[in-house]
C-alpha cells in the first residue's frame, strides 16, 4: 500500500474537486436508509471484513459464493475473496451484509439513536474507549448519518491502532518453536486428563453398584432375620453399615476429583486456544521477516566481479530521489550508501531532532516517493509529510520498521510492481474512489 484508502481533510483551496461527488442537504435529510456493504466505498470493503467478521464465519459463506475449499484455503485467500465479493454486490455481498446486520444487532439498535453526524461520533468515540471496537464499527459504516468525515475518521483511528498491534520484536520469533512445542505437550495433557476422567467415571459407576448390591443384600437380611439371633443381626448389620459409608466416602472422593479434573481441563483448553492464537501471530510476522531477511540477501549480494551491475532488488531507485524521514542514524547511513550505489538519491531527515522541520517541507516535493518507518517517527512529523505530500501529489508509504531490510523489500516490491505493470493501461475510470 503506497498511499492509505483514506484521505485527510482537504483545505477550502481543494474544496471545489469534489464538489461533484458531495450529497446535497435535501439527500442527508430524507434518507433514512442505512447503507448496505456494496455501497459503501471498495477501500473500506478490506477494513469492515476483516475487523467485523472472524475467519470462521468467512469459511462458512464465501465457499458458497466462490469455488474455494473450505478445508484447504488459506485465511488470507478466504479474506481476499470476500472482499472481492462485497465489491463485486450481488448474492455473496447481500450475505456477508446479512451476517453482519445479524451479529451485531445491539450495536446498529444502540447507533440508531445518533440523528446527526456529531451524535454518531460521540458513540464512537465511546465504543473506542471500552474497546468494542467491531460492533461500534460497522454500526457506524452503516449508519444513515455518516458523512465521508464520519468514515474517515472511524477508519483513520482503526488504521492507527493496527500500528500499534503490528510492532512486534524478534522475542517473539525466537519463542516460536517453544510456543509450538508447549503447545504439543498441552495437547498430550489434556488427552491424558480426558483419559483419566473416563477412568474416575468408571470408578464411580462400580462404587454405585456396589452401593446398590449392599442395599439388596440388606433387604435380603431383612428376610432371614426371624431365623438369626439378635446378637448375630446387629453385627451383620453393622458390617454391612460399614461397608456402605466406606462406599459414599470413596463415591464422594471419586466425584470430587472428576469436578476438579473437569476445571483442570476447560483451564487447559482456554490455555491452550490462547497459544494457537499467538501461534498464528508469530508465524505471520515471522513470515513478513523471512521475506525481508530475503530481500536483503538479494541486495547484498557481491557484484564486485561485475562492473555497472546493480544489486538485484534495488534496481528501482536507480535516478530516483527518495526522502525517509524517521529512522535511526546506523540504519539510515547503510540506506544512503545501498541507494547511493544503486545510482539513487536518499535524502534522510530525523523528523525534528537535530534537522529544522522546515528542511523536511522543502524537501518533499521534489520527491519520488517518501518513506517513513512507523516505529521510529513522531505522530506531527508523519502529519505534515502526509499533509505536504497530498498537496504536491507525491506518493508516500510506511514501513514495517526503522531495519534495513524493511526498506529493501518496500524497494524489491515496489519494483516488482513496476515491472509488472502492462505497457498500455487501460483510462482511468470514472468511478470516485473517495465517495463511490
């Protein structure tokens, strides 16, 4: 993504370019119908599915729709087509909207009551502090009152707060065949717990039996009682009470450790649910930085033995001007000299450290393109170089991290995508991306 499916507030100078797509006041007072998920805008189509609806709902309806296995499709496929068929409307987009008005149900009732745009922010803005943020969010999408401003802002704060759930260490890859290894001997214990149980069960169903034999045999003494003496009666009698409270006590033992072991069990699996949660997590970063660590490879590979070669990945930024803002010296010093012998030009500045922010506007419309890390970049830096690079139209893009290897592969990719791009593109079309 080099620019976010969202654009910031315009100024009144550029008020007049979208003056075409704006409602008129007479269209925000007589509707009155919320907005279906085909009509909302294909950049918010992503946002909505994968916030609102988990992966388990999504392989039960699109393989409905399309000819994907449920079994065997990946998660990232699953999403992908969904939003290709909220995009596309027809049955599939009708049902995805149908499970989402089904879910959550509260929150539209609850939503209901906002009658302007700033009513309707206020319970977002509530929703986002209790952190029930799926609900409130398609509530919002949805709702008959909500301008472009609305949905931008909804989406503008659930896009940061991806930032903030995105910044992972390399702690986490690292415990990675720990985590799967807990996960197995989890898997063993609970087995063995389950195998356990059966066998407490069993116990008390014999001790129960046992309880009903002695019962039968007692009413049986009752029977040969005339033909016993009284001494010989209340003996027998007292054995067999004996036995019977030795049966309730082991009953009661066997009851109380198959309650304990039942607890013992849900725990396990609430554990262990947890862990394969945070298993997939690791494996998707690990994945985004075994993709970097091989970026970085190709690029570094010698080329000393083949004069005017370029390091294999980089090639793009040959005769570009490239402007990263953020960063870290040591990182940002291997950038310039990787750029500098691709035959670009890297232009680094802190964000306001040591360099004048002043610096940082006049660089930015000369640029190519503008790069900045989001773990190593203040929020008002990243605010003006997204507001300046709106305004001169130059195309700006985050990166994962402030490491060399972030920068490679955005550069690889980048040039992947170029390479890729047919020769004759087809006319722009005349849809709105902002307002559909």
């Amino acid at each position: 993504m080099q620019t976010p499916p969202f654009q910031l507030a315009r100024t009144n100078a550029h008020a007049h370019r979208d003056a075409c797509c704006q409602p008129t006041e007479a269209d925000l007072r007589t509707s009155r119908r919320r907005a279906r998920l085909a009509e909302l805008d294909p950049h918010l189509h992503c946002s909505v599915i994968g916030t609102c609806l988990s992966t388990g709902e999504l392989r039960k309806l699109v393989p409905k729709f399309t000819d994907l296995d449920r079994h065997h499709a990946s998660d990232l496929e699953i999403h992908h087509a969904a939003v290709e068929l909220a995009s596309a409307g027809g049955a599939g987009a009708k049902a995805l909207n149908k499970a989402l008005d089904e879910r959550y149900a509260g929150a539209i009732r609850r939503f209901d009551a906002a009658r302007d745009s700033q009513a309707l922010l206020d319970l977002w803005n509530d929703a986002l502090k209790s952190g029930d943020i799926p609900p409130a969010y398609w509530a919002v999408m949805s709702h008959p009152h909500a301008t472009i401003d609305v949905r931008q802002s909804a989406f503008g704060e659930l896009h940061m707060l991806s930032h903030l759930v995105g910044a992972a260490n390399r702690a986490d890859i690292r415990r990675l065949v720990a985590l799967e290894a807990e996960n197995q001997e989890l898997r063993e214990k609970v087995e063995r717990q389950q195998a356990r149980l059966l066998e407490l069960s069993a116990e008390r169903d014999a001790s129960v039996r046992q309880s009903n034999e002695l019962a039968l045999q007692l009413a049986a003494l009752g029977q040969r009682s005339a033909d016993m003496s009284t001494a010989e009666l209340e003996a027998e009698i007292e054995r067999l009470r004996e036995k019977v409270e030795d049966g309730e006590r082991r009953l009661a033992l066997h009851t109380s450790r198959r309650e304990a072991a039942e607890q013992r069990a849900l725990a396990e699996e609430e554990a262990t649910r947890a862990l394969r949660n945070k298993l997939g997590e690791t494996r998707a970063l690990l994945n985004a930085v075994q993709a970097e660590c091989a970026a970085l490879e190709r690029a570094t590979l010698a080329v000393d033995d083949q004069p005017g070669v370029r390091r294999r990945g980089v090639e793009w930024v040959s005769g570009k001007r490239i402007v990263y803002v953020g960063g870290r010296p040591n990182s940002n010093a291997v950038l310039k000299t990787l750029v500098d012998a691709a035959g670009g030009e890297l232009i680094v500045h802190d964000g306001g450290i040591e360099d004048r922010k002043g610096l940082l506007a006049a660089a930015l419309p000369n640029a190519d393109v503008v790069l900045f890390p989001v773990d190593c970049i203040d929020h008002d830096s990243m605010s003006m170089l997204k507001r300046v690079c709106e305004r001169h139209g130059v195309e700006y893009s985050p990166l994962r991290t402030a490491s060399v290897a972030s920068f490679v592969e955005f550069v690889a990719r980048l040039g992947a995508s170029v390479r890729n791009t047919p020769a004759s593109a087809p006319p722009p079309s005349a849809f709105c991306l902002r307002h559909g």
